[in-house]
C-alpha cells in the first residue's frame, strides 16, 4: 500500500478493508478540516463545488485522499497519471466565454487583476475588454478556484504562485499561471490553439523545414518572452512528428500544444504531474529509447548539462532559451558553467550545436497583428571553431555571408520585411541591432 501513488490509498484501504466507507469519510473530512486551517478553504464555486463534492463520493479512491497528499514532495514521486485538464465548459461558463471572446479578438494573453477590470493582450498591447468594471479580490478568487484542481489551489496557497493546463472544449488550451499579489490573486492564460501551426502559417522563412532533418545534435529557439519560439518549436515538432517515425518525448510546463502521434510517437510530459524537475525528466529520457526530445526550459545548468549530453550521444534535442540572439546564447549555455568547466562544454557545444534561430514578433505596418523577424544561425565548420576559441564576437559576420547556407541576420530579415511593406520603417528600427540601418 505504501508504495501506491498518493490518489490511489483511499481505494487501497477500503479495499483491503482496513476501512468502511463512513470511516473512510469521517477521516477524510477531518483531514480536509486541517487542510484548510493551514491552507485556507477555496472560495464557493456554486455549480463547480458541488460537482467536485459528487464526484468525491462517487469516486472514493480519486477523491477521499486530503488533496494536498496527492502534491509530491522532495521524497515522494507525483502523481504519473495523464494530464487532466480541466475542460468542462459549464464549470466556468463566465471565464470561457471571455476566453472565446478574447480569441476573437485575436488575443494571445487574457488577465485576470483583482482591483482591474479584464484585459487582452492584443498584437503586443493590453486592452480593457468588454466591460469596464473593476474585478475584485473575491471574484477573482472564486473565477480561479473554477479552473483549478485541489492540488493546484494547495500548491497556490503554500507557494504563492502555480502553473497549470486549461481546456476550454473546442476553442483552445490556455497555459496559466495564478499568483498572489497585494491585492489579492491574479491568474495569466496564454491562449493556445488546439491545433499546431504550420510553418507555413506562421509565415517562418522554409529554412526551419530543413531543421526536421538533423538526426542528432542541438536546435535552439530563443528569444524574449512572448515572441512566439515556443509556437516556433511546436511547428517545427508538427512537421518532424508527420514526416519522421520515431520516439519523440517532450517535457513542458506546462503541457502547450498537444500533438497527435501519427508517423511518431508522442508522449509528452508535464512538470510536477509527471516529473519533478526537467532535469530528471531528461535524466529519464535517455533510457526510454527516445529519437528527438523537446524541452521548453533550459535553464539551470543539471537541465542544460544533460541536453548536451543527450545531443552528443545519438539523440536530436529541441529546446527554448530567452535569449537575444545567437552569441547570447551560446554565452549563457558556458556561463551556467563553473570556469573550470567552460572550456569543456565550449568543446561539448561546438560538436552537438546545430542551429539557433532566434525571433521577434513586430507589430504589422497594416495594424492587422505582427508578423515574426527571424535571425538563424546554422552550425558549420567555421561556427564550430568559433564557438570551441571563444570567438563569437564574429557571429555575426559569419551570418551575413552564410545566406547561401540559409543563415539570416535579425536585421537582415527586418529589412527584407521593410521592403515587402509588412513593417514601418520605425518598427524596423525599434527592433534592429544596426539602427543605422534604417535611418
């Protein structure tokens, strides 16, 4: 029995017969009374609360657990089951539909502030949507509470912030992040489609299809936060998964894009419900036979470690880094290192590195979204060299006469989005490292 995940005791025990259901209960509301006392009780739910109770008593072994044993801790493993977002539209009818009116809108980012009214982020900008009252801490509260698990609503309590999955059924998934601030709890849904985009969709140069023949080695996007890498990645991923047919494994927090395994084999995994740490997600990767593996994080130095380990020895890997530009990143990989170690993994980089592309997101001259500007750096012999002498000062140079070799400059790509009149002059000077250039 102890060596059962934490969901699974209340079945264990009733079925062992160490309980009866009413003693089973009785323990289980006197836990659920500590909890709260130490956590504080979720706010009412109405319709949610009710259905959650139901299903408690209809579900013993799921349910009759305190919630908060099912959060791993340092020594015990999470709950390995399946993503479970949650998804059925009559358990938050209010927040979908501000979710599918924001998606009109062409939103890639909803905010709930308790003190503010509702706002979108729309083509790089937040705008107050529909109406324009204020949003208090309580309602706010009971609008999170609606989405979120036990697990999830302990782990806010206790850690003051929690990542999650959100379905809304046929419009989207929503990456969210709640937290608590002075005036109260606020919660961030990053919309996502159901469907990954193509590369053709996202008007990405035909240089990245090339990407999805790298058999083994290292392809980074970067760049800052919101400018679309990981949507860069996950159609990169799309094409891979439909063309090659191999084992691929994705470690994510959360779950984003969720990918059909067609030619390949998917399996993707979320921080905390099915793995504690990236690292460890990667350290387990090696020895489920994987092909390609997928991170959305790089970045301490156990996670970036071994995904260089993973490149050198047979396996392609695809990750993100927010980072600038190409140098940028090849210097925030070493530096994650001891000096003493740098040279090594200079060494390590210049032999698995096969691609940086790096991205922004600018505003169209046309008002009607943005459109992306993409620097690509492709890992040849005199890249390799650069990279193991510390040189990569000379990156850029090596991009500008790379262009046969499908290599682009940031600026390069500004100026090719200039001329096409999908930009202004001013956008293209507020992006670009050479603002000479667009004088």
């Amino acid at each position: 029995a102890f060596a059962a995940r934490p969901g699974e005791m209340g079945q264990i025990l009733l079925e062992s017969g160490a309980l009866n259901p009413e003693q089973l209960a009785k323990v289980t509301e006197h836990q659920q009374r500590l909890l709260e006392k130490r956590f504080g009780a979720r706010p009412d739910q109405g319709t949610l609360a009710s259905e959650t109770t139901a299903s408690a008593e209809r579900s013993p072994g799921r349910h009759s657990v305190p919630p908060k044993d099912r959060v791993a801790t340092a020594s015990e493993p999470p709950d390995a089951g399946p993503i479970r977002p949650q998804t059925a539209p009559s358990k938050a009818p209010y927040l979908n539909k501000v979710i599918e009116y924001a998606l009109k809108q062409g939103a890639s980012d909803l905010h709930v502030h308790s003190g503010a009214p509702l706002r979108a982020r729309v083509h790089g900008t937040l705008r107050p949507i529909k109406e324009e009252h204020t949003i208090s801490d309580r309602d706010a509260e009971k609008m999170i509470a609606q989405v979120m698990t036990d697990a999830q609503w302990q782990q806010l309590a206790r850690e003051g912030q929690v990542d999650f999955a959100y379905e809304v059924a046929g419009l989207a998934r929503c990456r969210v992040n709640a937290y608590r601030q002075h005036r109260g709890t606020d919660v961030v849904f990053r919309l996502i489609p159901l469907q990954p985009p193509s590369l053709e969709e996202l008007g990405l140069p035909e240089t990245l299809s090339k990407m999805t023949d790298f058999r083994t080695g290292l392809v980074l996007c970067t760049g800052p936060s919101g400018c679309g890498k990981s949507t860069t990645l996950a159609a990169i991923l799309k094409r891979l998964i439909a063309e090659r047919k191999e084992h691929v494994i994705t470690v994510e927090n959360p779950v984003e894009f969720v990918f059909e395994s067609t030619s390949s084999w998917v399996n993707q995994r979320q921080l905390l419900d099915h793995t504690q740490s990236f690292s460890r997600a990667l350290r387990a990767a090696l020895r489920e036979d994987p092909d390609v593996i997928a991170i959305t994080e790089l970045r301490e130095r156990a996670s970036i470690g071994l995904a260089l380990s993973a490149a050198e020895t047979g396996h392609l890997v695809l990750g993100t880094l927010h980072t600038e530009n190409a140098g940028q990143t090849i210097s925030r990989i070493v530096n994650a290192f001891p000096s003493e170690e740098q040279g090594h993994i200079r060494s390590m980089l210049s032999e698995s590195l096969r691609a940086v592309i790096s991205q922004r997101l600018v505003p169209r001259a046309d008002g009607k979204g943005r459109v992306p500007a993409i620097e690509i750096l492709i890992c040849t012999t005199a890249v390799s060299n650069m990279i193991r002498e510390n040189k990569t000062f000379q990156l850029p140079s090596v991009m500008q006469t790379g262009v046969s070799l499908g290599m682009v400059t940031l600026d390069s790509s500004l100026k090719a989005l200039l001329d096409q009149g999908t930009i202004t002059k001013e956008q293209a000077r507020r992006f670009a490292n050479a603002k000479e250039m667009f004088t």
